[in-house]
C-alpha cells in the first residue's frame, strides 16, 4: 500500500510531501511522545499523532517513515511545513481521533 492509497481510502488531507505520496507503507506507529516513536516506529511505517511542531519532522526522518498523519483536525506548525517539504515526508491529516485512524489504517494493512 501507499501513502496515496492511503489517503484515498482515509479521506485524508495532504498537508505537505504531495511528491512522494508514492511511499510504500509497511505499518504504522500511534503515539504523541517523541521518544516512544524513536525507540519503537520502523522504517515505511505511518506515524499517527497530534504532535505538530518541527521536532516531529526530525524524528520522522531518523526513523525513515513513509508518512505522518495528525488526528482531530490539528494541522502542521509552518516550520514543520517547510521541514516536511525538505525532508519529502508527506504530511497528512484527519479530524478523527487516533484510535479510529489508527484502527481503519490497520484494517487496510491486515485485511
């Protein structure tokens, strides 16, 4: 699956990284805390998270994720913005909680 595919079945928006929604999802992380995701989120994986500053760029680059999803309508600070457009990680968005995201995102993968 990709982010595109992704995005199409979620009905997500697209924040920033419209270029590389071509990335190819193994699975998916849910957390707020920076260094849960570093210490747990795999390469190719969806980060799902209401977390919206920079920081949250550099921890999706280390780890390599193929896209993040922000959860209850919150969007990217203008730094994370332009962060994610250097970077080319896609940045998406819903205005569902992260546990209906991260339950239909899983439906997607496993079924």
């Amino acid at each position: 699956m990709t982010v595109k595919d992704m995005k199409d079945a979620l009905n997500l928006r697209v924040f920033a990284g419209e270029g590389n929604l071509g990335n190819v999802i193994k699975g998916g992380y849910t957390s707020d805390l920076l260094s849960d995701v570093m210490g747990h989120a795999e390469a190719n994986h969806v980060w799902i998270t209401l977390q919206t500053h920079k920081n949250i760029m550099a921890v999706a680059s280390l780890k390599e994720l193929a896209a993040i999803v922000l959860v209850k309508g919150y969007e990217p600070d203008a730094d994370t913005l332009d962060l994610a457009k250097q970077e080319g990680i896609p940045i998406l968005g819903t205005g569902e909680e992260a546990f209906e995201t991260s339950g239909r995102l899983y439906g997607l993968l496993h079924c």
